[in-house]
C-alpha cells in the first residue's frame, strides 16, 4: 500500500482527542444520604459498568472516525492485494506482443511492431533485478525461450530485436489466456499483462468465446489468473492510407498452353478517402499484365479481371501486386499457381484403324483431346485398336476411352475390370456397333463392374412421333468438370441428340447422371467402382447420332472430364500463412522422401516418418514466408510435384477496431488499463504504481462509524432532567 499525500497521516494523531475528552469530560456523581435500601447498591454497580462500556465504545468510534479521515486524506492506494498478505514486494510480468500483418501498417511515419517493440523495452526498463518477464508473440516462427518468465530480461530484449511482422493472423484470445494461465503459476507478489497490439476487431475474434477447461475451473488459481491487470498498449493512430490485396483466382476451360486463362483480383481499400492503384500480373517473375487505373471507394472492394494466355506447359508461378507504395507493403502481393500441359496418358481405344482419319470413329474425340497438336499437349494420346487390350500395359494411362467397341470377349472384360478397381478410369461412347444384349451380358461376366449401368434399348427420335431430336436439359453443376461449363445454358441446351442408348438406372448401385436430356433419360452416367471410375456417353461420338461433336462444348468438356478424372488440378492448392503443407501418400511408399522447396530458393529434403501408417499424408509446418511451395515426392521411381500458393490473411487488412467497451465486456471482471501513449508510458506506470485508490473504502468507514456512533450515544444516553445525576449514599 503506498499513499500519495502521506503528510496527512499527521493528522491521525488526533484520534486522542476523543480519549482526552473523555477523560476530562467525566463527571463525578453527588453523593447525597439516602435511606437505606436493600437492593439499591447492586443496582448503582449495574449500571456503571453499562455506563463505562457505552462510553468506551463512544470514545473508540469517535477515535476511529478522524483516523479514517486522515488516511482518506492521505490517498492510499494499492497495486495488488497480494502485498497485504506479506507475498514479497516481486513481480511477474507478461508481454503479448501483436506481430499480424495489421501491425506492419505504417503508422505516424513508423511501423506499428516498431512502436510497440519500443512500448516493450520501456516495460522492461521500468521492472527491477530480479523481476520476472515473459514475451508472447503471436505468429512467426517460435522462439525456444518464448512464453516462459525469466529473471533474464537481456532474453527477451534479444528476441525483440529478431521479431517480424507475420503474415499470420492473430489470435489474442488464446494469448491472453495463455498469459492468464501462466502468471497463475508465477511466485510473485505483483502480476501483470501488457498487450501490444493494434486492437483490430479481427484479432479478438476468440476471446470470451471460448468454453473454459473444467481443469482451469477447478484450480486454486483459476479466480486469481482472471484478476491479474491488463494493460492495452495501443499502437492504432493515425495509419497512412492503404490499399490491400485481398484475393485472387485463376481459372481456364482446360489447363493447356495456348488457352485463354481468367486471372481475377479483388483489392480492400482500408482508408477513408478514396484511393487509386495499378495491379501487375506476374507469371514466373516476368510482367504479363498491367491494370489502367483501378479507383477503389472508400472503405470498399473492388474486383478486377485479366485475360492472359500461358505460351508454354507446366508449372507456372503467378503473382498480383499492387504498384507503389502505400500503407503497408505486407498486403500488396498474392500468389497462385496453375498447371499446364501436364501430358496425362489416355488410351483411345476404336474398332478398327480406318485409311482416311475422319472417318475414324474416334476422330472428333483425338480432336477434342489433342486441338492442332503433335505431342506437346497437355494430353498424350495412344491410338489402339480392341485386339489391342489384351497385351497392352493398361495402368499406363490415366484414362482409357472404348469409342463404338462391340462387346469384348471375357479375357479383355477381366482386364478392363482389375484396370478400374486398381484406380483407373474407363470412359464408354455409343455407336452402331453396340449391341445391347451383348454388353449386358458381357457386364454380366464382369460381376456388374464394367458398364455403370446396364443398357436398355437403342432410341431412335422419329419425326413421325412428333420429334425429331431430344435436347440436353441438364448439367450436374456439383460436378467438378462440368460446374464451369453450365453457364450459359444455351451452352448445352444447344446440344441435339437424334439417338441414343436407353440406360436402366434401376439398380441397387445407382449411377451418378451428369446430364440429361429434356425427357429425362440419362444421356452421361457415372459410377464408381473399387479406386477408379467408370462412365458412359449414351450417344455416338461422331455426327450421325448428335451434333454434339459440332458444338463449342465438346472440347472443353472432353478435357475437363478427363483432366478431373486423372486428377490433374488445376490451379495449385491455396493456404493461409501458418497452416500446414499436406502431402498425401500412397502405401507403397518405402524409402520415400519428400523435397520441399520454399519461396526462398533452398531446397529441404525430409524423410517420410515410417509411423505414418497406410494412406498417411507428409506434413510440412513452416510456412511463415508467403509465395509457391513446391513438393516433390522422391524415390520408388516417383517425381511427382505438387505446388502450393501460400498467403497471407486477406481479412488482416480490414482496419475495424474493437471498443473498450466489448473488451471489457469479452474479459469479464478483471482490470483493465488503457495507455494513453505507446511513446511514453510513464503516466501508465505511475497509475500503476499508485494502484486501486482505496479512499472510498476509507470514506464508507467513516460513514458507518457516524451512524454507530449516533445510534450508541442515542440509545444509552437518557434525556437528562433536573439539576444532575446525584448518587445516594447507603449506610
């Protein structure tokens, strides 16, 4: 306890007026003869000690009344109840320490970490030898001395100097908890957690929200945690206006060198006034593209499209910037990748090999899959014949199309079966050469696993019925080659059909439909079987059943359903800064390693752990630095890469704060202090040392010794009447 006028603890000296008064001011009874009486002694004696312990209590309440006012006058004041107990005069402080994005917002011609890591060297300048100190980050890679207290404050000046803005969102809650949790088990008279941050709403998302552990209810320190101050140092002032980017999507009808790709961005402007920018488009470090001058409102979003054509396959490495400098440079970039030409081998599998090319039944289909190429597509397309399939090595393609085949004899069916249990992907399309009593039966041989439904009849549209053709009026938009290509629906709708396959979707197994016609009969069917798929197209692949081959979605939708079947993304998976890097792994992976590639050009080679059991995934955690993550699974003859664009929280650059109020109110009923200046926090520490002023509680003693002290000296101190007490004398 300490007092800020203590000069007025003089002034408690006059709690010995009351006892001076009443020793003076005792008066001394009359003696007067008086008959004698029998009884009359035992009650003179009665009453005087009644009267002696009235006057005590008088003298002590009215004693303690100028005391009170005096240590009232004299401000006393307390930092921690723990000192009344005698704890030690130690303390164990706790640093939070915002290091998001949001705290690389210049601020005041100065970064905001910048601010508050001088905020935090003012914190440890001001704690004594001996005193405790713990620093909490809240993203980047870890220190090995982070978030544990030691007497060593030279520790956490070093980490102060190697800590970052992160491009990882913050969460305050789980910090400020694990804070609470730690200073619980400190040894120490005085507690405190100070908090440097930007106090962006995002940030606080957690707090209040999460369930407590039965355990921490449970705990002799859980009540005494929840009391221990918190001191909000904020480094929000006046940000220099900013302009983030805060997504961006890449997007083709097929991943192939040479066709248009749709390369979209959106950009937050998180100042008040509006803004002006110029976004770049980078493809593995080269300008592609440059926006005209984008305006974006105040406070708003704006999205903004490139159209961009990749000359050359493989694995591209694209990137959006903002032009010129703003608030932060933290938020002015994103990343993505796509794969191209990624030369997945399909088997087209006819009936015959025909002299003149067009009149191959499987003519539009190589088309579709090989535009005006000679094997440096993304497709490599094998030409067989069905005599073909049974010597051929069938698990070297990814897909196989059966283009008009009539039935296959039983040797080929069990090969086609063990093809697509064992992850392949077979892909029939009808002509004059089924015969459907004969693919029932030879689906029949292959235990139901050849077709994905069993057919029905060959449909003829007959004008004299009334129609000369059925129309497409479906597409599965959930599908993930068709969801793209239902939009606009004069698309397929556009699609006519005059014959066509008649599928039973009867059965127990029921096929998933991908399209239909506008009398509701299933025109693509699909079905999966063990690790692969099968599908069939219910019409011929040339212009005698359908126009199909004609129309501007055939190409497309060949491709799509062939690169979604082997596998083959797109566009690269997309992470947020922190989150981990998944591999996943086969069975067959013994004496495999994995080279990572990080955006800082070093290559890391990990082994796979043996323990990671069958279908188990490589994990990757360090990914603080935003860019293209390359994966590449090494040994058993593998080289497969798989790319990940990681980025930053585009949600960090929204700059809404959150009140003191919902603070207070998220914490519940521990202090909270405010600083009014991270430049200068000696007014903070000097409220700090002051503590809770205790003058109230000095005022209400005051208040209820005058109502003791009236009610005593009304209740035991009769109304006098005559002249004065008088004492009789008994002989």
């Amino acid at each position: 306890m300490t007092f800020a006028a203590p000069l007025f603890l003089i002034a408690a000296l006059a709690g010995i007026i009351p006892v001076v008064l009443h020793l003076i001011s005792r008066r001394k009874a009359k003696q007067l003869p008086f008959s004698t009486l029998r009884f009359l002694q035992l009650a003179v004696r009665k009453t005087r000690r009644r009267r002696r312990i009235h006057d005590l209590l008088l003298m002590l309440l009215r004693a303690a009344v100028l005391m009170l006012i005096a240590a009232g006058l004299a401000r006393p004041t307390i930092t921690n109840l723990d000192l009344l107990w005698g704890s030690g005069s130690n303390a164990a402080v706790a640093i939070i320490l915002d290091n998001s994005a949001s705290m690389g917002v210049i601020d005041r011609d100065c970064p905001r970490l910048e601010t508050a890591k001088r905020a935090a060297r003012q914190i440890l300048d001001e704690l004594a030898d001996g005193d405790q100190v713990a620093l909490l980050t809240t993203g980047g890679p870890r220190f090995a001395e982070e978030a544990h207290l030691d007497r060593a404050h030279e520790k956490v000046v070093q980490m102060l100097d190697q800590c970052d803005a992160s491009y990882e969102r913050a969460d305050l809650g789980v910090k400020l908890q694990r804070a609470q949790a730690m200073l619980a088990e400190a040894e120490a008279a005085n507690k405190q957690i100070y908090l440097l941050t930007d106090l962006q709403k995002l940030s606080f998302e957690s707090l209040g929200r999460r369930e407590r552990n039965a355990d921490e209810e449970q705990s002799e320190h859980g009540g005494r945690a929840r009391n221990v101050p918190v001191i909000f140092i904020d480094c929000h002032r006046a940000p220099k206006p900013n302009v983030a980017v805060t997504g961006v999507s890449a997007a083709a009808p097929v991943p192939l060198a040479g066709v248009p790709v749709s390369v979209g961005v959106e950009l937050l402007n998180a100042a008040a006034a509006d803004q002006q920018r110029h976004v770049e488009l980078l493809i593995d470090g080269v300008k592609e593209a440059s926006s005209p001058v984008l305006n974006v409102p105040a406070g708003a979003r704006l999205k903004h499209d490139f159209q961009i054509t990749l000359r050359r396959g493989g694995l591209r490495r694209g990137e959006v910037r903002l032009v010129g400098d703003d608030g932060s440079a933290m938020d002015d970039r994103r990343f993505f990748s796509m794969t191209v030409d990624q030369r997945i081998p399909v088997a087209v599998v006819r009936p015959r090999r025909h002299e003149i090319p067009y009149l191959e039944d499987s003519f539009y289909l190589e088309q579709a899959l090989a535009p005006g190429r000679s094997g440096d597509g993304g497709i490599l397309i094998a030409g067989l014949v069905a005599g073909d399939l049974l010597a051929e090595p069938l698990g070297d393609y990814k897909v196989i199309f059966c283009v008009n085949l009539p039935a296959v004899d039983a040797d080929v069916a069990v090969r086609l079966r063990e093809y697509v249990a064992g992850g392949g992907n077979l892909v029939w399309i009808c002509g004059d050469n089924i015969d459907v009593a004969a693919y029932n039966q030879m689906n029949q041989q292959a235990a139901g696993e050849l077709l994905p439904a069993a057919l029905a009849e060959v449909r003829v549209a007959e004008p004299a019925g009334g129609r000369d053709s059925w129309n497409v009026a479906f597409l599965d938009r959930q599908h993930a080659a068709l969801g793209q290509l239902v939009e606009p629906a004069s698309l397929y709708q556009s699609i006519l059909v005059y014959k066509h396959v008649r599928l039973s979707t009867t059965d127990a197994d029921t096929p998933r439909v991908l399209a239909r016609l506008d009398d509701g009969e299933p025109l693509l069917v699909e079905r999966s079987v063990g690790r692969g798929k099968l599908l069939m197209l219910a019409t011929a692949g040339n212009v005698d059943w359908s126009n199909l081959p004609l129309r501007p979605i055939f190409l497309p939708l060949l491709m799509r359903l062939t690169f979604e079947l082997a596998g083959a993304e797109q566009q690269g998976q997309m992470l947020l800064a922190g989150q981990p890097l998944i591999l996943p792994l086969d069975d067959r992976r013994q004496d495999v390693a994995v080279e990572v590639l990080p955006p800082s050009g070093e290559t890391i080679r990990l082994n796979v752990e043996e323990d990671s059991g069958p279908h188990g995934r490589f994990r990757y955690d360090q990914t603080h630095q935003i860019g293209i993550y390359r994966l590449q699974l090494l040994g058993a003859g593998r080289g497969r890469q798989v790319a990940y664009a990681v980025n930053g929280d585009g949600d960090e650059s929204d700059p809404e704060k959150i009140t003191r109020e919902e603070l207070q109110k998220r914490i519940g009923g521990g202090p909270l202090i405010f600083a009014d200046n991270p430049d200068d926090l000696s007014s903070t520490f000097a409220r700090l040392r002051e503590g809770k002023s205790l003058w109230e509680l000095f005022l209400a003693g005051v208040l209820i010794a005058l109502v003791f002290e009236t009610f005593l000296s009304n209740r035991f101190t009769p109304a006098e009447k005559g002249p004065g007490p008088y004492l009789a004398r008994v002989e």
